[in-house]
C-alpha cells in the first residue's frame, strides 16, 4: 500500500502539457540603453535561457540612439548582470553562449532609415524562425509608443496580419496612458497599425508568483469557494505598502500620484484576481472577460461621493527603522507646494450578486514602516451568543490573509483555547508557507512575462477594455478631488501607517485597519 506522500506526489496535476511553445523568433528591445534593459529584461532573459526556456535559435536585438557596436553592447549586458542577476554568482559559460545571441542596432526612434536598418539586421538571420517570429519590446517613455509602432509597420517589421506560419507582437510598458482619453488616444493608435492580440501591455505585478496562485487558491480549493461570498465576508482588505519613499523619482510622481502609479494598476489587479467570477476556463480570453467583468461592476464615485469614500495622503518628515526621512515637498524636483498623494485609501462597492454590500478597502503608500503586499478576506463576526456574548469585541473575527510579498504564504486566522486550567480565548494562526513548501525559488517577474508573450500567451497582460475600464474609474475620483489642497488630517509622518483620515475611513463602520505584520 502507498504511503500518503507517495499519493499526494501522484495527485500532482500538470498544467503546463497545453502551454503553447515557444518558437524560433527575434526580440528586439526598444530603449536598450535604459535602466529598465539593463536591471530586469537582460536577466531575466539569461535566466529563461539558463533553464532552458527560450527557444532554440534565438536573437535578441538592443535598440537605442547611443553610439556602439553588439560587442560592447555585450559587454555592457554583462557588467549589469554582475550587478542585478538573482543568481550569483553568474555562469560565465552561460553567460558566454546567451551572449553570443545578442546584438545592437544603433538609430533615432524618429527616423525611418533607423527601422530600415533593423529590418536588413533581422533579414540577415539564416534561420526562418529568426526572420519571420518577431517580438518587440517598447522600454521606453509611453509618448513613443505610437511613434515607434508607426515605423515598425512602414518599414514592414510589424503586420496587422501576419503572413500565415509567422507573428509579430508588441510589448509595452505601464504607464498606458495617464487618464481615460489618454489611454483612448493611445489604444487608437496602436491598433491602427497592430491587432488588439498582437498588443501585451505588461503590468510587472501580474508576473508575480503569489499574485498568479490566487487564481489557483480560489477555484482549486472547493472549501474556500463556499466561504467567498457576501453571506460569510464581512469585507476584504488590499493592502501594498512601500517602505520607501519616492526618492530619485520626484519628477514622475509629480506627474502620477500613488493612484495613477500604483493603484489603477496593480492594486485593480490584485482586487479583480480576488474577486472575480470563476472563468469558463483557462484560456486567455476566458480569464480576462471575468476581470473586465468585475472591474465593471465596481460602483463608479460621484464626485460628491468622493470625499465620504477616498482618502489621499501625503508624507512629512519621520523616521524608519532609526533613519530620518525627509518630507515628500522636500525631496528632489517636486514642488514646495505639492498636493500629489503619496498615500491613498478608498472604499469600493462592487455590484454584483456576489459581494452586493460588501465593502472593499484598497491603499497604498510611500515611506510607510514595511514593504508588504497582501489581501485580507475579513469574514462575519459570530453571532453575539455563547463565546461571542462572553467575549464581546475580544474575540476576533476569523480571516483568511494572502501575503503576495514578502514572506509569501496563506494563513488562516481562527479562535483557539490556550491551554491551562482556564478558559481563554486567542486568535490563532495556520500558516503556509511558499518557502518552507516549495523552496525558495522564485523566478523573477520579467522571466514569467517575458516567456508567455514570446509563447504568444496574453493571460497574464492587460486588454483593452481593461485598461480603460479602469481609468474611467480612477477619474472619477479625480473630478471628485478638484484640485482641492491637502487637509491637515491628510498629512503622515514617514514610518507611520498613513494619515489619520485612513483609520477614520474604517472606523466610520466599527471597521480597522489590519497592518501587515513582519514575518519572522
């Protein structure tokens, strides 16, 4: 007879048999001189190859205005690697044979013989696969993304149809746009030269290993299924906290704000992988209706209402872990004057026959005492009889917390009795553990993102209809705000949990706040 570990190794489900491969193509990388090349997308490629995930051939293309040839390029590559690789220290044969499929292309983003340039690099390649497969990755600023899907396409590199046996796609970074006419604008733009499935719009925390596994907490675990509803979830906490503060980016956040750079993305994300229905199966399309869905079915903010249900923050001067920190208006390039949030909070509704009344709370902030990203599913207190008469406010409510980062894990939270002579109650914990389960090994973000688009894989980017059902969102919140200052219940010290309006939010229900909490 088997043993039970011997069983629970047969019951391992492999999901990966229906993946698509992953063909023979070229990547070229649009702003290859810039930080983001050099810290995330170069090693994450050396990493997919170390495993033995990329194709085989493949050609990786840097584009950029600077002046040098592919054997500096590469050298470049390499010092970086030294310097951002998750694994240490780097293979140096390794190193040597990925690098040998790396090359420059030196040209202006505006001007057409740069593409033209390109094409006859790409043209040059003797395999088919290398010519014909063609991934282009847009690491630069958003306002040339048109720009350069415009050249792509005069120069014949990027088709709205394909030849048949051979694609092209595009990746593009965040931010897509920075309110909802913006966003239009840019869709129209580069559907007009590439199909909507053509387009990945990546948001880096979607490639998260912990974010992904809430799909697989919910709808493998048939316990969890019954207790996801309005009739035991009291409410539901999203929390993503930064301990840093903005430094070396003040110009941007100037311009973006906590909402725009962290909440019309990331956290929309997270609440729509937590709360959406279940989809009619595992295929791209299928997964992305269900988010759209819900982000539909979030109740939109008259700007009347704006004021009872967000909340915004801004940073001053404090103090973490025995470091000062100085004020956001006293950091480099942001105004004296500044009214840009550095924190936010809101209350959502979400109108659907599954959460009808169940309020959801989001926030995030800068300078804040942890690094932490986690959702807390907050159920309904017992009923006021037997302990809970006793008890009263004492015995907590049970919940079931999601750490995405650090520390990843699941744990639920329940009453236990501490043992002795006599009766007393606790909350506590069962915890699971990604580490101690699994090891320690978690790929980088840009190594999952990077390997679906090659793959041709869109279930972990961003469509259309997302995207701008979520700006439509955010601004009205914004008209809501109407450029009105900061209130004086808006202001927290560095190393706080965010200002005193946020506790003021909850407890306006007999609600709190339950702060991540380090994991030793």
């Amino acid at each position: 007879m088997e043993n039970p570990q011997q069983l629970d190794e047969l019951l391992v489900c492999r999901l990966d048999d229906g993946r698509k491969s992953v063909e023979p193509c070229t990547v070229v990388i649009f702003g290859a001189s810039g930080d983001l090349t050099a810290r995330k997308l170069i090693p994450a490629l050396y990493h997919l190859y170390r495993e033995k995930h990329l194709p085989d051939p493949f050609r990786i293309i840097g584009f950029a205005r600077r002046e040098k040839n592919s054997e500096s390029f590469r050298a470049e590559m390499g010092e970086a690697l030294q310097k951002f690789s998750r694994t240490k220290p780097v293979d140096a044969d390794v190193w040597s044979a990925f690098s040998s499929n790396l090359q420059y292309c030196q040209g202006d983003m505006s001007d057409p013989a740069a593409y033209r340039k390109l094409a006859g690099q790409i043209e040059g390649f003797e395999h088919p696969g290398l010519r014909k497969n063609r991934l282009f990755y847009l690491a630069t600023s958003p306002s040339q993304f048109a720009e350069v899907t415009q050249h792509l396409n005069a120069a014949g590199l990027l088709e709205k149809v394909p030849a048949s046996g051979s694609w092209q796609r595009i990746v593009v970074e965040k931010p897509f746009g920075h309110d909802l006419a913006s966003a239009h604008v840019l869709n129209a733009d580069l559907t007009r030269h590439a199909h909507e499935k053509q387009i990945f719009r990546i948001d880096h925390y979607l490639g998260k290993e912990t974010v992904q596994n809430i799909l697989m907490f919910r709808f493998s675990n048939s316990i969890f299924e019954e207790l996801w509803t309005r009739r035991s979830v009291d409410h539901v906490q999203i929390t993503v906290s930064e301990k840093l503060g903005v430094g070396g980016r003040g110009g941007y956040y100037e311009e973006a704000g906590a909402m725009r750079d962290m909440l019309q993305n990331h956290l929309l994300q997270v609440l729509a992988l937590v709360a959406m229905e279940p989809p009619v199966s595992l295929e791209a399309e299928s997964i992305r209706d269900e988010k759209v869905k819900l982000l539909k079915s979030i109740r939109p903010l008259a700007p009347i209402q704006v004021a009872a249900n967000v909340v915004r923050g801004q940073y001053t001067a404090g103090e973490i872990d025995g470091q000062p920190r100085p004020a956001y208006r006293g950091e480099a390039k942001v105004k004296a004057d500044s009214n840009v949030e550095t924190f936010i909070a809101l209350r959502m509704l979400i109108d659907n026959w599954r959460w009808s009344g169940v309020p959801f709370y989001l926030r995030t902030g800068k300078n804040l005492p942890l690094s932490a990203s986690e959702v807390r599913v907050q159920f309904r207190p017992t009923p006021h009889v037997l302990f809970a008469a006793q008890c009263g406010p004492k015995l907590d409510a049970n919940a079931i917390t999601l750490r995405l980062q650090p520390n990843e894990g699941i744990t639920l939270r329940f009453n236990g009795k501490i043992p002795g002579t006599s009766m007393r109650l606790r909350p506590v914990r069962m915890h699971f553990s990604y580490d101690s389960e699994f090891g320690a090994y978690t790929p980088e973000a840009y190594e999952r993102l990077l390997l679906e688009a090659i793959a041709g894989d869109a279930t972990l980017f961003i469509r259309r209809d997302e995207v701008e059902t979520a700006w439509g969102f955010i601004d009205s919140i914004r008209a809501g705000w109407d450029n009105q200052p900061l209130m004086e219940n808006e202001f927290y010290a560095a190393g706080t949990w965010g200002p005193a309006a946020a506790d003021e939010l909850l407890a306006a229900s007999g609600r709190a706040w339950r702060n991540p909490q380090p994991v030793k």
